[in-house]
C-alpha cells in the first residue's frame, strides 16, 4: 500500500514484529488516513509470559523500517481454531469488534 507517497509492505513489518520472543503471530493492514492516504495498523498475538509496551513496539519497527511503517494502532488478533490462517479481509470487516492491545 502507499503511506504519504512511500510503498509499504506489511509483509516487512510482519516480519519485523516476528523477531521479538512471544510475538505468535502478528497481522498488519492497511487502512485509511485522511493525511498519508493509508497507514499500517497491527494486530497481535502475544504468548502469555511476554509484555510489551507501545513505545517497544514502535521502536521495533522504527529501527527496523522507518517511521512511516509504524502501525498506527495496535490491536489484539482475536481467537481462532488451531491451524487455520487468518483472512486479511474478514479481519477488516471486525475492526470494529476488536481489542486494541494499549
């Protein structure tokens, strides 16, 4: 997707967020923004004994990416049966149903 006029891929910021202890899985989509166009928001899945604050967070994908790739809201993946992948449509059809993490 294009954030004030740069390609972002959600894949890099995926794997970015991955490379922390206790991230299970992690989810970023696009979505609007009356300024860039577009921005990153993140959803989540945290093993038990991990806690990260926002600031970490973004500061992970900060040095890994640059400022534009941080996620403008952080957001709890919700629950689903063991094995199955998580559809990037159906998760932005529930924004609205979903926990922000902070």
């Amino acid at each position: 997707f294009i954030s004030a006029g740069e390609n972002i891929q959600p894949e890099s910021i995926e794997q970015a967020l991955k490379r922390l202890p206790g991230v299970e899985e992690v989810c970023v989509l696009a979505v609007t923004d009356m300024e860039y166009g577009q921005v990153p928001i993140a959803l989540l899945k945290l093993s038990a004994e991990e806690i990260y604050s926002k600031e970490q967070l973004e500061a992970t994908v900060r040095s890994a990416l640059g400022g534009l790739c941080v996620p403008s809201r952080w957001l709890k993946l919700p629950e689903q049966d063991s094995g199955l992948k998580y559809r990037k449509k159906d998760l932005i059809r529930s924004l609205d149903t979903l926990r922000d993490l902070f």
